[in-house]
C-alpha cells in the first residue's frame, strides 16, 4: 500500500516540474526618433521585431505597446532605470532603439541589455543599422527594411 502511494505522489509531482527549459522573455522598447519618418520606422520596428522573435521561436516577446506604456508611465530611460524594470518584470533581454534621421539614410541603433544572471545588467550587444530609405519612400519600403532590419538584429543576438 505504501508503496502504491508513493508511485502515485512521484508520478503526481513528476508530472508538474516542465521536462524543459521556459523560452527566455524578450521585450523590445524604442527610446527615440527625430522626425516623423523615424518615429514610423520606429513604431515599424516594434512590431516588427515583436513579430520576427515570436515567430523565430527561441524567444517568448513581452507586449510592446504595454511595455512602452509602462517605460513611459515611470519615465524609464536610463540603462540603470531599464535594467532594474526589466529584472522587476522578469524580462531576460531587453532591447532598446532609436531611430535618427540624417537625410539620405536613417539610422537604427540597438543595445540589448541583460537585466539578471550573469549580466547584471550590462550591455549583451549593441549594433547600428543604416537604412538608405528616400524621403519619398513608401510604406510597404519602409515596412520591408523594418522587417529586414529585425531579421538581421535578431539573428545576430
């Protein structure tokens, strides 16, 4: 009898331990733009990068739009203040961006910081992208370096 308990309490207790590791959460922030055309391809890249680390399925992505809000409520902007937010939250990465405009060409920088073990809140990689867009480009042009820019970010991460 003792022992027909103690096989149904392993089996109980085996059954609630996952038999492999959660997906470390990811949270995308844009920080800043300059102008108008950068805040779109801002907002392009939020999405984008939301979407590209769902599907690629090595990451579990945070709600943009309700991190944003959150980031911003506080007024969160230094690397100090993001990395304590994102450890708070349970965020394993966090990246944040922003976008300039120079004319010809934006510029997307990325910093991804690690919030908890072993970074401690360090910078994990931090990169610059050059979108050659012209002022007149359209929407589906900026959506597809958006969509280019994300691939490229997070496969290098």
């Amino acid at each position: 009898m003792r022992f027909l308990l103690f096989c149904i309490f392993f089996a109980a207790s085996a059954a609630a331990i996952p038999a492999y590791a959660e997906k470390p959460v990811i949270g995308f922030a844009g920080l800043a733009s300059d102008s108008v055309r950068a805040a779109s391809i801002l907002s392009m890249l939020e999405r984008s990068l939301g979407e590209t680390a769902g599907y690629a399925g090595v990451f579990d992505p945070v709600n943009t739009p309700l991190l944003r809000d959150q980031l911003s409520r506080f007024g969160c902007t230094g690397e100090r203040c993001l990395a304590g937010f994102a450890r708070d939250a349970g965020i394993s990465v966090l990246v944040t961006f922003s976008v300039r405009d120079r004319g010809d060409a934006l510029y997307a920088e990325f910093r991804a910081i690690g919030p908890d073990v072993p970074y401690c809140g360090k910078l994990i990689y931090s990169t610059t992208y050059r979108l050659p867009l012209r002022k007149n480009a359209s929407r589906e042009e900026q959506l597809f370096c958006s969509d280019e820019i994300s691939a490229r970010f997070l496969a290098s991460l």
